[in-house]
C-alpha cells in the first residue's frame, strides 16, 4: 500500500528528491507493507524517535504505535519544532 | 517601598508621584492595571471620554535580571470591545520605566484644547512638551525624530496615525532594542485612548539611580537560576530549540498540518501554500538577507524567539514577524507571500495598529467584495487610506467587525468585537471556550499557559473532545498570574515540564517582595485578577451570552476535518464556576 510522507524542518533532508529551490517541505511517496505502524515507514526512513516532535497521521496529532492505512498522509516534525500547546492535543494512538 | 504611583493629569498637565497604596503593594503588571481600572474608572465610561483611564504597569519583578521578565501591561476599558483590556508586550521600555521606580503609571483627564502632548520622564524631572510636529506622520519615522529631539538613552511609548483617528484598533507601541516602533501593546485600542488623552508619547530617560527593590535577594537569585536553567534546558525555549532557531512562525506549519490554521476569513484549515510563509522559509529569507536571527525583544530574554526581518536587500528593518502577524495579513487573507506580509507588518507598526486585528480587517473586506483574496498588492493600497485617513481608512481601522457591518459581512470571527487569532476553534476547541469566555475578547494568550498538571489538570487533552471548561479555566488563571508577575507567557513550557522553573518563578516573586507565597497561592492571584476582570465587565453590560462563538462556526464545517464548534454553552460557562 502506499502512503505519503511529509518531512518538516531538517527532516526534509531525508527524502531523496528533496530540492532545495522548491520547498522547505520534503516529500516521499513510499510503498509499504499492510499493517505497518508510523514507527515502521519511520525506520524505513531511518528516522529515529527522539528526532521527531510532532507526528500528524491524516491532520490528527498521534503517537508512534498508530497503524497506518492505504492513501494516508503521515507528516513528521523535527525536535528542533517542538512547539504544541501540548493540553490542547493528545496523541491518538 | 521606593516604587511610586505616577499619575498624570491631562486636563491640567501636572503630573504627581503617589505612595503605592497597601491593597496594591504585592499587584504587578496585569493585576495591577486591572485592580485600578475596577477602582478608578466607570464600567459604563466611554472608552474615548474623559472618564476612561490609560495604565501602564511593568510586572513584578521586571527591571530585575531575572531572565525573561522585560514585560508591561497596558490597561483600562477598551474602544473595541467596551471591556476590561489589559494588553501586554515585551519591551526595553518596561525595565526602564520599572527601574526609574514607576510600579504605574495612571493616565486620566483630557486636554482643554485639542492638542497632543509628548510626556518626558527625564532625569531631572517630568515635563510636558507640545507634539504637534508628530501628528500625521509613521512611527518609524516619529522614533527617529524622537531619538534626535530627546536624545539617546530614552525608550519611548507611543501611539500612531490609527489613534489619531481615535480607531478602536489603535494599539499602543513601543520601542525595541534597537529603538524602532515595532513592539506592541496591540489588542484592544488602547492606542485611541491614549490619544483620546492627547498624549502622543511618554519618553522615558534610563534613570541614574535604579529603583528595583529586592527585599530578598538570596531567595531572588536561587529562583532566577533555576527559572535560567528550566528555560535553557528545555526543548522548545532553549538555545537552538524551536522558539530561539525559527520564532513563533514555527507554528505555520505545525498548526497548518493540524488543520487549525484558518485560511481566507476562517473557511478552511489548511493550505499547501502556507509553507511559502513559514518560519523555517523566513528564517531562511532572514539569513540570506542579512536580517537577525534570533534577537531579544527585551534586554533580560535568553529564549530569543525575536528577529529582524528586512526587505530583499537587507534595507528597511521592520522587526519581527509574529506567527500571529504572519497569519493574519498572510494565509487568512490567501496572502503567501513574505514580502508583501513584511510590507503589510511594516504598515501595522507605522500606523500604530494591531496586526491581529489589522489582518482579520483586510480579511473581512475581501470576504465583503472590497478586493479579492490573494490581492496582497490591493491589502497594501487599503493601508494607505489608513495614511490618508480617507473615510475607508476610517472603517478599517476601527477593526474586524466594524468593517464588517460596513461591508454587509455574516462570517465575522470576533467575540465580544475582537477578531481571533491563528487558532480555528472549530478542530482546537480548547482555543475556543478561551476565545468565547476571557474578559478580553478573542484572546490566544489568555488562555495559552502553563502547567496543567500543577494545578491538577490532565497534561494532554484531545483537541476534539469538548469538555473544555476546566482546561481553559485553569489555563487563564496561571496566564493572569505570568502577565502579573511580568515574565513572558513562553516560559510557560519550561515551568510546566520543569518543576525548578516553576519554583523559580515563586522564588523570585517571593524575592522581590519578600512575601512567602506558594505556588498555588500565585495562581490564587491569577484568579482573583480574573474575577475583578468578569466584574467590571458584568458593570458594562455583558453576560454569559456575550461568552460564544459567531453563529457561522457553530454551524459552516472547516476543512479538512469537517467539524463545527459543539462546546455545549453550559460547558462554556462552566468556565466561571469555582
């Protein structure tokens, strides 16, 4: 199944056709196996969890656990963007 | 106590230092401008007459090294919302002003003639001088002239052409550390009521001697080394963490992901293009064109979140472009693009207008067919009437929702007739039951603080659910108490995950006036300023049917996640129960 992931900050680094006069967001579109969680396409990615602050699954604020479905948009965030009015959003896990 | 009572009288022009009366001796900042506004003005006053009054109050322990604490209040009851205000800003002015040993300044009356006056508050003693060669021209310009006329070592407040016109979205600017008119007391037109006293500018000389006194300095500086070090260790406060290496607009994307980020007057939540005018794009831009990046708004910052953002070239400095700044003349008028928003922000301090309001105005005038969305060149041309103080120009800067009326708008997102900020309530409702019930009108801030689980509450809350009423009650507490002690509301993160900040800020506070307070008995005092606030509100007319949302949200679905504001009214409410 596929999925789109959307890298913030300097994550954008890590997708491969990230061009620097175009955006400041990185963007990949990724094949991936059935029931795989946000931690799976974030090792595929060689992201590592302490790397990232922020994880939007489909817009809603989630943990890593969080399985991911066919078509979805996963974004990540940097540490260096911590910045949620963390009372105002869980993550959905 | 050294500190004095200022109070400046504008009918006769005198000026006369006052001992601080003992029911205000432990008030800063908020608190304080709030408490005199209870006492001294009618709730039924015209903000614009002679019976409104202007305070200004720097916080508890500002003036002091303690890191973080260059804050001041302006108060008194508001052209906008007809309310309580209290607008607050980061700025060198506050330390000055708090050092020459003015714990408020309290200005009331009105001139005989129709005059403004310049109030310096020098070394050698206080005086009046005529600013008729001020009048019609932008502040930027004005601070230099200001800066020549009174020479260096001053810090200056100030209102613009927008209060000349006595606009209720007239704020009340300030100088930065470079001396420039871009840090604000924006909400609310407290601008028109300073220039409705025909004061133009308070120039204030750094004193000789300073006035801060620290009964205890041992628990001060233990509480000031711990708030430093929570602040520095903390993710997002510290060296190279989000606040210090993008600003605020480090939000764009964020609450753009979230789909919280109103576009085009609050009809959808997000949009691709808000990238073009986000913090990591700026903070690219900044470098590139040999702006600054990070820079302190006030002298005591160590987090940094500030900037200075320039043209192309690296001329013409505006100052910072605030996450709510951007927003507002950016996205939520279909604007992304940075230069024209740096245009638009530059305009905003020039005038002396809130860019809050300011935006969600041009916003309101595209939705009402005055120009299209996305005409950034056109939203520029609809502050030159402002300049030329053309009867539009008139309408729009008296704010959102009179322009709205004028326009025949139905989707006007103000609560108690101020616009909102960068939140669409409808997917953060926690945001929302803030906005509907804080004494000041639609109010990121008020509700934007700190620990949660100190006060008993549940450190994450699902931005869907809607029992929000506890959350928000809490959260405008303990911002009510950071506004009164004088530290900027961002250290709210640290002292909330780290329990040595939070006890810093109680030690300093204790230290300043050798008090023993606990730390729930400063957030008692966040309560109880909120109380005097909804009190002298209830005295001007508004109940709890004034605490809502505008109709539309609770009935238009915002994209992309196609939800309404459902907070149940008595949810709302619930807010001002004990």
């Amino acid at each position: 199944m596929k999925v789109d992931v959307v890298l913030y900050g300097k994550l954008r680094e890590r997708a491969e056709s990230f061009d620097d006069t175009t955006g400041s967001i990185g963007s990949v579109k990724m094949n991936i196996e059935e029931e795989s969680s946000i931690a799976d396409v974030m090792a595929r990615l060689d992201i590592l969890e302490n790397e990232v602050s922020h994880i939007f699954l489909n817009r809603e604020y989630s943990a890593v656990e969080r399985k991911v479905e066919d078509g979805d948009r996963l974004a990540l965030f940097p540490r260096d963007m911590a910045l949620l009015y963390k009372w105002y959003f869980t993550r959905k896990k | 106590m050294k500190s004095k009572i200022l109070r400046v009288n504008m009918d006769e022009l005198t000026v006369e230092f006052e001992n601080v009366p003992e029911d205000y001796k432990n008030l800063g900042g908020r608190a304080l401008t709030s408490q005199i506004v209870a006492d001294e003005v009618s709730p039924k006053a015209h903000p614009l007459g002679p019976n409104n009054k202007l305070i200004f109050a720097p916080g508890i322990v500002t003036g002091t090294n303690s890191p973080n604490s260059g804050r001041i209040s302006a108060g008194g009851k508001s052209p906008l919302t007809g309310g309580i205000k209290e607008s607050n800003a980061g700025t060198p002015f506050a330390k000055t002003l708090a050092q020459k040993g003015i714990k408020a300044l309290v200005i009331e009356g009105e001139p005989k003639k129709d005059k403004f006056y310049i109030l310096k508050l020098g070394k050698d003693g206080e005086q009046f001088v005529e600013a008729d060669d001020y009048v019609g021209k932008g502040l930027y310009k004005a601070y230099e002239d200001l800066h020549e006329e009174f020479g260096e070592g001053i810090e200056i407040t100030g209102v613009g052409i927008a209060a000349e016109l006595r606009a209720a979205n007239a704020g009340i600017s300030y100088t930065d550390p470079e001396g420039m008119s871009s840090r604000y007391s924006g909400r609310g037109g407290l601008g028109a009521v300073m220039a409705s006293k025909g004061l133009k500018f308070i120039v204030v000389e750094e004193p000789e001697e300073n006035m801060i006194e620290i009964k205890d300095k041992e628990t001060f500086d233990k509480g000031r080394k711990k708030l430093a070090n929570a602040l520095m260790e903390h993710d997002v406060t510290k060296k190279d963490g989000a606040l210090n290496t993008y600003g605020t607009s480090v939000l764009v994307n964020i609450i753009n992901e979230s789909g919280g980020l109103p576009q085009r007057n609050f009809s959808e939540g997000s949009d691709d293009r808000s990238d073009m005018v986000s913090g990591e794009r700026k903070a690219e831009e900044i470098k590139k064109r040999g702006g600054v990046r990070p820079h302190k708004c006030s002298p005591s910052c160590i987090i940094q979140c500030s900037e200075i953002w320039t043209k192309e070239d690296g001329s013409d400095p505006v100052g910072v472009l605030e996450y709510e700044s951007v927003w507002s003349l950016g996205p939520n008028c279909g604007i992304y693009d940075l230069d024209i928003i740096g245009e638009l922000n530059r305009a905003c301090n020039d005038l002396g207008l809130d860019t809050i309001e300011a935006g969600n105005t041009i916003a309101v005038a595209m939705e009402g067919g005055l120009l299209d969305f996305g005409d950034g060149e056109g939203a520029l041309k609809l502050m030159d009437e402002i300049y030329n103080k053309t009867p539009l120009g008139r309408i729009l800067a008296n704010g959102a929702e009179f322009t709205g009326r004028a326009f025949g708008v139905d989707r006007v997102p103000t609560v108690k007739g101020q616009s909102m900020p960068a939140y669409d309530p409808r997917p953060i409702k926690g945001i929302g039951v803030t906005y509907a019930t804080t004494p000041m009108g639609a109010d990121h801030t008020a509700g934007y603080a700190i620990a949660p689980e100190i006060m008993g509450v549940g450190g994450e809350a699902d931005p869907f659910d809607t029992k929000k009423g506890e959350l928000s009650k809490n959260l405008q507490r303990a911002t009510a108490a950071i506004d009164s002690a004088g530290y900027c509301l961002f250290i709210a993160f640290a002292i909330m995950d780290i329990d040595e900040g939070m006890e810093g800020v109680v030690d300093t506070v204790n230290g300043v006036l050798g008090t023993d307070y606990s730390i729930e008995d400063v957030m008692d005092f966040g309560k109880e300023g909120l109380k005097v606030e909804r009190e002298f509100n209830e005295k001007a007319g508004f109940s709890k049917e004034d605490d809502r949302l505008p109709e539309f949200m609770k009935e238009e679905k915002l994209p992309p996640h196609n939800v309404v504001f459902d907070v149940p009214d008595e949810e709302i409410d619930s807010v001002w129960e004990d």
